[in-house]
C-alpha cells in the first residue's frame, strides 16, 4: 500500500498521467416512434446514462490511453446476485485502449481500440 501511495504523489508521475471523466446523461420521450401516434397511446419517458474513467500516459516515445464506459438505462438493474449487491456488469465496457510508439521522429504506430473521426468529428 505504501508504493502505491509513493507512486501515485511522485512528481514525475503527475507530468505523465491524467485521469478524467466523463458523465452524460440523455432524456427521451417517446410519442409516435416509428408509426403515427394513435390516441389511445400514451408517451414513453427514459433516462440514460453514459459513464467513462478515462486514463492516459506519457513516457518518452510511448502514450498509452484506456477509457472504461457504464451505459445504462435508469431504472433497469439487475436482480440481486447471491452476494446481495444490486448492480448490472451488462453496461460495463472498454470504449478505447490503444498505445502509440513514436519509433522515430516522424514515424509511429497506433494499435488498440480506438475511436475513429473523420474530418472535423
């Protein structure tokens, strides 16, 4: 625990590594999706919610990046397991986690998974 706590307030580490997070949540109300609303029907209201932790690191020729995402649905969770925690591990991925080698000067390579954009996003 102590080389933890040493790694993680040494000064060199803070120029290398950043941790960031992301939350957005949406709002949807349904009322006609995909046919013409009829009277009789009523409107549908969800909550969604996207979660990342993201990581990145620079040393010398090498940035490594890994961001874990949660999406999830309000109000849509799993039954308990038989631990008794009440979570759902069925959202739970890697968005991106790629490492970049600058071999050379103006050369490198990229590998891993990775969010692609194209022009300006």
């Amino acid at each position: 625990m102590l080389i933890l706590v040493t790694f993680l307030l040494s000064p060199e580490l803070y120029a290398q590594l950043k941790v960031s997070a992301e939350l957005r949540n949406r709002g949807e109300a349904n009322h006609g999706y995909r046919d013409i609303p009829i009277e009789s029907s009523q409107t549908a209201y969800f909550m969604s919610q996207r979660t990342r932790l993201n990581l990145a690191f620079r040393k010398d020729k090498f940035n490594t990046y890994i961001s874990v995402q949660d999406v999830r649905l309000w109000g849509q969770e799993d039954l308990a397991s038989k631990t008794g925690v009440q979570v759902s591990s069925m959202g739970l991925d890697v968005s991106q986690a790629w490492l970049d080698w600058n071999f050379a000067q103006n050369w490198g390579l990229k590998m891993g998974r990775q969010i692609w954009s194209y022009d300006d996003g």
